[in-house]
C-alpha cells in the first residue's frame, strides 16, 4: 500500500564534505603505515649490560686505572672472541659494538661485566633480546676451558643510553668519539671530533688559553711545570674541558699547583707539573680520565701515538677554537740526539716523537697537553707531556715530550694514583 502525500529524497554530501573525509581517512591510513613501518623496519639503537661468571680465578680490574697484564690479555680475548662470535651469527647486521668494561671479584672466581650495542627495529625487540644471550651463552660454552666461564650464570640487561654511558664515564682511556685519521696534524689544524679526547683541559690564565693539561684523576691533572714558571698561583687559573674554546662543556676553578721541585727553569728537565681542582669532577662522556702508564710500560720506535691541544696553527700562528689532534710517530732517543737532529739535549726522562721529515708537530700552547698512546684495546695511556721543541714542525726538529712514565713514582707521592 502506498502512503500517498509523503515525498522522500535522498540527499548528497556537499563536494568540500566528500574531499575532507577522503583526506582524513588518507591521513589516518598514511600514519598507522608510517608507524607500522617504524616499529616493523626501522632500525633504533638499543643498549645491554651483560654479566657472566668465571670460576676458579679471582681478577680486580674495576677499570678505573690502568689493568694487570693477565687482565688485560683476557679482557682483549673475550672482546675480540666476542665480536667474531656475532659477526658470524645470524644477526651479524644487527651488531654494532661490544666491549668488556670491569672484571671483578665474585664469590669463587670472578664477574665479568659486559656493554653490548645494536640496531634493529623495535619489533624485534624480545627476538633480539633471546638472540643475543643465546649467541652468549655459546660463547661461554666454546670457552669453558680457556676462561673457566660458566654459561648457566650469563645475564643481560638492556639499559639505556645514558646507563651505558655511566657504566664507562668512571673508566680510564675511553673515548665517546673515536678520531683518529692518518693526515691529522696540529700545525695546519685538523679538528677533533666531541669526546674524542675527553681527558684533555685547556689551562686558563685569566680566561686566556696558555697551555694544556690532562685529567688522571676526579681531582688531579698533568700538565708541563713551565707553564707555571711565572704564573704559579692558582687564583689566576681555570680549567676548561671540552672541544671547544669559546663554549666550554665545563669550567673549574684550581686549588693548587705542583711543580717538580727539581723543574730547571727557564730549561726543559723535569718539565711535569700537577694541577689540584678546587672541587672534584663528575666525569661524563665529555669529561673522562686518561689511564697513567706502570712505570715499566715500554714504547718501541716508531709506535703510533696522538697529541691533542689548542697551539698554534704554525710558529707564531693563531690559536684555534676546535681542538686539534696529530697522528705522530715515537722516534728513538738515539736517533733525536744526532748532531743533525737535536744534539743530544734529550735525556733518559723525555721521549721524541713526530717525524723527522718535520711534517706534524705540537706548537706553542700545546705545551702541557697530552701525548697518548692506545692499547690493543683501545684504551688509551697518557705516555708524554708536551714539554719543547726547536720550532713547530721543522725537519729533524722532532718535538720533545716528558715521559711520564719516569715520573710514576712522583706521581704516586703527591697524588696517591
């Protein structure tokens, strides 16, 4: 039956309507793809703590100073037999770093304390995570015998960054950045990269760049006793870390300075000077300790070590604002005391280093700073002070640095280190 006298009629969305609904719907679709995408594909850096026992041996290096030889030689096998381990997994693309950061004393034996890093998309989060203690845990097995490992006692932690960070801010000789290129050099200026040299310290006096210096301790830097030869007292000095002179990562204030009491002024012996700070610093990814060398710590000619400092770009030369490394070369004593060299003014108590062709040299204002040397590790030990030199980078002028280790045992008595 039909209902005569009411009409219907349809009606239709206005086009504006039509094109706003089409385009929200896009837009909803467009950002659960993107996240999709995100979460399935792209790759984020994730951090982990892993810890395993070792029965049997007891070790103490808490990496804070510098590591007995025996740990030293099973921290280098753990790290490289570690890295060969994931690179040949199956989630070898994953892998980015990993590294022994403390071995220390545990009930029967010891802890080794692990930093392991990688990248993969957030969905395969918990996949990752078994992977990663299952390839460990294999580790361990293969090495039962070699370390006394005990797979059973393997345990991994992810952390942040900021947690992985902290577990190696309190270590000696870690870099944040690593920044070593074979045509860097100070006079000519190459630019270091942030928290490639976390230990080195600008000397301020009176907010002037005058020398270097390099933190060994929360407390304690070394730096060259000339530097202090006529401005000795401490009121007029700071101490800036950081990369750059003009914004400073950190400035302290200095308690007191410690010139060897047997410092020759105006000559080169006994060129060593500690530098107290007023307070301690809290050590970050930007400001690190240097590890010092054991006294019998040997380097061999032509040993590859870097010196780092604000000098001057050439004799005379201004200073820059970046901080500069040079890639330098340890050159025999006998070889720097040739008459055509430097004839014979190097003693027992210095070291030579650079090149002899006089390409790459430390300048004035580098005096102080720090000449480093890494371990096969890449840990890296505070080996020389920059002390003199004839010029900057002239041939056979190789420059002249204190060798820290023949003063280990001064150190010690004024630091305790």
């Amino acid at each position: 039956m039909y209902r005569y006298g009411m009409s219907s009629q349809r009606r239709s969305w206005p086009l504006y309507m039509t094109i706003l609904i089409f385009l929200g719907v896009a837009a909803i679709v467009g950002v659960t793809i993107g996240l999709l995408v995100h979460f399935l594909a792209v790759g984020k850096i994730y951090h982990y703590q892993g810890d395993f026992h070792i029965s049997g041996v007891t070790y103490n290096d808490s990496c804070e100073n510098a590591a007995s030889e025996v740990s030293k030689d099973l921290s280098k096998d753990i790290e490289t037999k570690m890295r060969d381990e994931f690179q040949n997994s199956s989630i070898y693309k994953e892998y980015v770093n990993s590294q022994v950061i403390k071995l220390l004393p545990h009930s029967n034996g010891s802890r080794v304390q692990l930093q392991l890093t990688f990248k993969f998309p957030p969905g395969k989060r918990d996949i990752m995570k078994s992977a990663i203690q299952a390839v460990l845990f294999q580790l361990l097995k293969d090495n039962m015998v070699t370390w006394n490992a005990v797979p059973d006692s393997i345990k991994l932690t992810e952390i942040s960054k900021a947690n992985a960070e902290m577990l190696t801010n309190k270590c000696c000789g870690r870099q944040l950045a690593n920044s070593v290129r074979t045509d860097n050099r100070i006079v000519n200026g190459v630019n270091a990269k942030t928290g490639a040299w976390p230990w080195q310290a600008s000397m301020q006096w009176k907010s002037q760049h005058f020398c270097g210096a390099s933190l060994i301790s929360s407390r304690w830097l070394l730096s060259a006793a000339h530097c202090f030869t006529k401005k000795n007292n401490p009121k007029d000095w700071t101490v800036n870390f950081g990369t750059l002179l003009s914004r400073p990562y950190l400035t302290l204030k200095v308690q007191s300075i410690i010139s060897h009491e047997n410092f020759s002024g105006p000559g080169v012996h006994n060129d060593i000077a500690l530098v107290q700070l007023a307070k301690e610093v809290s050590f970050s990814k930007y400001v690190r300790r240097v590890c010092l060398p054991e006294a019998k710590m040997k380097l061999a000619d032509n040993d590859s070590v870097v010196v780092t400092g604000w000098g001057a770009l050439y004799m005379s030369g201004p200073l820059p604002n970046i901080l500069q490394e040079a890639l330098v070369k340890i050159i025999d004593n006998k070889v720097c005391n040739a008459p055509h060299t430097l004839s014979g003014l190097v003693t027992d108590s210095m070291l030579c280093a650079g090149f002899l062709s006089g390409k790459t040299d430390a300048c004035q204002n580098d005096s102080g700073g720090p000449l480093v040397y890494p371990d096969s590790r890449n840990i890296w030990y505070l080996v020389g002070i920059v002390s003199w030199g004839d010029g900057c980078a002239k041939k056979n002028k190789p420059g002249v640095y204190t060798r820290v280790t023949a003063y280990r045992d001064w150190i010690t008595s004024k630091t305790g280190l």
